[in-house]
C-alpha cells in the first residue's frame, strides 16, 4: 500500500523509476549492460577467426546494447551532477 501512495504522488511511472532508482546504482547497471554488450560483441567477432583478415561488420544487437550502457551511465553520471536545490 505505501508503494502505491508512493506511486501516485508521481506525475509519471518514469518519475518513479527515477526516484526509486539511486544514482550510484544506476551506474552499476550501466556498466554492467555496456560490458555485456561489449563482451557480445567480441564474442560475434571472434566466432569465426579464420575471416579474420577479411573486414567483419558487426551485427546491430551487441553495439546497441553497448551504446545503452554506455547512454543509460552517462544519464547517470549527469543525475550526479545535476541536483535540483
């Protein structure tokens, strides 16, 4: 029942996230998404060593979800630097 008045008291579900979330742990999973995404894309790359001096285009899904770890602790990074008086 409190998380609901909690809730409610924010204008919007993203509001929410953002209060509940703290800064430092917002960081932690940035870093941990954009390892990941770094660690797939390496894995992709390196699946097939035999091309390798051929130039291999890597595919779309390990660069996004690096650039969301990368983007997601930027965010926090600038939540740190921004607080509101």
């Amino acid at each position: 029942m409190v998380m609901v008045r909690r809730f409610l008291r924010c204008a919007t579900a993203l509001q929410y996230i953002e209060r509940m979330l703290k800064i430092h742990t917002e960081e932690q999973i940035a870093s941990l998404v954009g390892g990941s995404g770094a660690i797939w894309t390496t894995h992709a790359l390196a699946t097939n060593l035999s091309q390798l001096h051929e130039l291999i285009i890597p595919p779309a899904g390990p660069i996004a979800v690096c650039s969301l770890g990368v983007f997601m602790w930027l965010h926090a990074k600038w939540r740190r630097n921004t607080k509101i008086q």
